[in-house]
C-alpha cells in the first residue's frame, strides 16, 4: 500500500474516531442535562410531596380537639370577677370538645327561654308528619291583650299559620304567640316531649307557661336546635331566621353575632345561643341583672366578649401547636 493511501487512511480514521468524538460528548452533554433536568424534577417533585405531606398532617391536627392549657386559666380569672349569686354560664365547643361551666346547677325562672323548646317540639312533631305548619289557630281578643308588635299586625279573628307563630315566638318573643302554640299542642303533650327529648321536667301548668330551668338545662335544648338548624330542610331555614335577630341579643358584641333565644322577667335576665362558625359553639348566660340598672344587655355583651376571647385564643394557640407540628 501506497503512503499516500496509508495517509489518506490514517485521516479517515482520525476523522472518524473525531466524529465519535462528537456524538460522544453531544450524547454525554444530553445525558448530562436530562440528568440534571431529572434531579431538579425530583427535588421539585420532592418538596411538592414534603409540602403536600406537610399540609396534611397540618390539617389533620386542625381537626383533632384541642385545648391549650391557658383555657381555664382565663375561665378563672373572668369567673373570678362575678358573682356566684347572680350568674350562671355554660360553654361549649363542639369541635374541639371542651367546657366551661360556673354555677350551672344554679336553677333560673327560665322566661321565655322556654320558647325555643316549643319551637323544637313543632319542629319535630312536623318532620314527623304529626303537625302541618301551615295550619292555622285563631287570634282573640284575649291574645292581643298579649301580643308583641308583630302579632299586633293582626286582626282578631284572624286566622294564622303555625309556622307565623313560631317566628313571632321566637323573633319578637310574643307571649300571645307562645300561648296560643301552647293551646294547640296541649301543655300535658309539650311535657311529655321535652322529658322523653330533653329529660328535663317543665315546671309549667295551663296557668303559667314558663319553667325553672339551668344552664346545663338550655346546653342541651342548644345540640338539639343545632342539628334542627343544619337538617338543610324549610324548618331549618325557618328556625335559623327567627333565631338571628337583635331582639333583646345580649350575647352579641362588635360584628360577632349569635343565633339565641332571650328570656326576661323581673330580675331574670337570660340568652342561650350558637355561634354558628366553623368552630361552632353553645353559650348560656343566665343571670339576676335584669331591672336594676337596665345594664344587663352591656353586662351580658361583655361577658359574651370575654368568653369570645378564650375561644378565640385557644384556636390561636391550636393553629400554632398545628404548624410547628407540620412544618418543624
């Protein structure tokens, strides 16, 4: 072979193996950028799954009770400032499962508290099919006596539903409209429901229509009005507007407001409700501030205030302990 061909063959070859070269280094410069294109996925991927598992066990802990230690500290130091004599409270948070009760076996003339049970046992009774809302009762002379200044609107001898009743009884408070559901129902069926509903015993005759009754009395009328309030039916929707009123709401302050029930005679000045959140809870004031200075609705806002404030910062407290859990 020539020199000429063995050259001409050498730079062939040395042309080819550069050609390699080539691809070589563009393959392993490809590889290298998948690669690291791949590992920046990963570790995006990675820290989405760490955030996403994060956020979980985050959530998760919101939605297991808790109660921070400073609760009852703060419970005292309100309690501390009233007088056992002429206050009783109980609280109750549903979804963190914890309460605060003073004096709660202190036994109240409960007013018209007693209205929102009458509510309940209509309500029942008609999800039951056993009263139709929209039958009527007749107003008399003897009721607008009574009568509050919704059912003054009314002419005697009027003819008014059930359900119109119930409002009135519960919105405005009217002793005509709660006596003249009270007639309808029979005094002797409306015990005997609240004791088999409530095991509560109504000290109520044909003759007086409003009860002796505790706090803890009233918690338990409160879970029963609640599940009512959120059965997503027309007597849901019915009960809840007439529960979101300002009618005598001693239980509302600022812009927090509560779906209650009033009840007021004498020295007995009383509010039950819900705080209806997603952090629902239950409040009953009862207190003997009524008449004597006409202060009993700002004393009662303020004590509604102070009982805000410590279940507001126990959720504080628990959102804290949530996220350093999650994220620490």
């Amino acid at each position: 072979m020539s020199k000429r061909k063995k050259r001409k063959r050498k730079y062939t070859s040395l042309f080819v193996a550069l050609i390699m070269l080539i691809i070589v280094g563009l393959f392993m410069t490809k590889y290298i950028e998948i690669k690291q294109r791949n590992f920046v996925e990963f570790q995006t991927v990675r820290k989405k799954l760490q955030e996403t598992n994060q956020l979980v066990i985050y959530n998760r802990c919101l939605n297991i009770p808790y109660k921070s230690d400073q609760v009852d500290s703060m419970f005292n130091e309100l309690i501390n400032k009233l007088s056992s004599n002429s206050i009783s409270i109980y609280f109750e948070e549903l979804q963190n499962d914890y309460t605060l009760a003073f004096n709660e076996d202190k036994s109240y003339y409960g007013a018209s508290i007693v209205k929102l049970f009458m509510a309940s046992y209509l309500i029942d009774n008609a999800r039951l099919g056993l009263i139709d809302m929209n039958d009527t009762i007749t107003y008399t002379s003897a009721d607008a006596r009574i009568a509050s200044f919704k059912l003054e609107k009314h002419s005697v001898g009027e003819d008014i539903t059930i359900k119109t009743l119930l409002d009135y009884s519960i919105s405005a408070s009217d002793n005509a409209a709660y006596a003249m559901l009270a007639n309808y129902v029979g005094v002797d069926n409306f015990k005997e429901y609240v004791k088999n509903t409530f095991n509560i015993n109504l000290t109520i005759n044909d003759n007086n229509l409003y009860s002796y009754l505790k706090v803890t009395d009233t918690n338990t009328l409160l879970h029963h009005i609640f599940d009512i309030i959120n059965g997503n039916d027309e007597y849901s929707v019915l009960l809840k507007d007439a529960m979101n009123n300002t009618y005598y709401n001693g239980i509302n302050f600022d812009n927090i407001t509560f779906l209650h029930k009033y009840g007021y005679y004498s020295t007995n000045y009383h509010n039950i409700g819900i705080y209806d959140s997603d952090n629902p809870y239950f409040i009953s004031i009862f207190t003997l501030y009524g008449k004597a200075d006409e202060s009993h609705l700002s004393k009662m806002s303020e004590i509604s205030k102070e009982i805000y404030n410590i279940y507001q910062n126990n959720l504080t407290e628990k959102e804290m302990y949530c996220y350093n859990l999650a994220y620490n």
